[in-house]
C-alpha cells in the first residue's frame, strides 16, 4: 500500500484522518485490553495507512491510555468510552467516563506513595485537556507519531 500524503507541515490532510472507537466495560480487563486496542490501532495506521509510527509514540500511546483507563475504571464506575484519532502528526486519545469530576493533577511529592499517573501522562504528552459532558466527563491526551515531537509547552500547542 502506497504511504498516504503527508501535508508540507507534515500532518495528514482532514480527507486522511483515521479513528476509532470502542466501549469498554469498566472491569479489571479493560485496561490491558485498552492498551491493546491502542498498539493494534497505531499499528494498523502504519500498515494501512502509511504513517510513520515511532516505537516511543507507540510505548508513550500505550502508557497514556492505561494511565487514562485505570483512572476512569478507579473513579467512575460503568462504562468507560475511548476514542483513538490520529489529527496531523498526533494521536489523540480521549477517554469518557460518567463522573463528573474533572481529575486535577496533584503537586510534585516525592514522598507519595501513588497517584502519580496524571501527573506522568502531563509531562510526556503534547496536549492535554478536561472536558466536561453533559453526563460525565472526557480526558483527552496528544502524543507525538514521531520522536522528535514539536518544542513548546503542551499548552501552546
């Protein structure tokens, strides 16, 4: 298959962009099984789609996902919706849940045992943002496809 067309910006054109999105139950399974969905996904992107897609957006991808996961099956229970897109040279994952609390990350500690994840996904993504729904809320995270991700804060970009 022919790699799709990237833009002079290197970001897939709007016509380009691919996504999926599942439903996940709320049980203990569904993080490994998130994860999963998550490696198949940008893989498939990089088969069928012709994307390049570092090892470290795949790993990064992966780690964001259960981090978002697990907090959703944690603080929500039910069910848990997650979305995978790529837009231009990014994968977003947003994942949705029915709490309506929007998760703030706590201030470095050295000394806490846990509840770290919020603040480990900020710090390796390219964007971050909170949402609320009208039932509960959604999460989304960026993450580079390639390893030399754009410089700046997530916030300016």
């Amino acid at each position: 298959m022919e790699p799709s067309p990237l833009d002079e910006d290197r970001t897939v054109p709007k016509r380009e962009r691919v996504e999926t999105t599942v439903a996940l139950d709320g049980d203990g399974t569904c993080i490994a099984r998130a994860r999963d969905l998550a490696a198949a996904f940008l893989t498939r992107v990089q088969a069928q789609e012709g994307l390049p897609v570092s090892e470290r957006a795949l790993h990064i991808t992966q780690l964001v996902v259960s981090e978002l996961v697990t907090n959703a099956c944690k603080y929500a229970p039910g069910p848990v919706l997650m979305d995978l897109r790529i837009v231009g040279d990014l994968v977003e994952v947003s994942v949705w849940d029915s709490d309506p609390v929007l998760p703030v990350a706590k201030a470095a500690d050295a000394g806490r045992v846990g509840q770290h994840g919020l603040e480990i996904v900020m710090a390796l993504v390219q964007g971050f943002e909170t949402q609320k729904e009208p039932v509960g809320k959604r999460v989304i995270a960026r993450v580079a496809l390639f390893d030399d991700p754009p410089a700046g804060p997530p916030s300016a970009r």
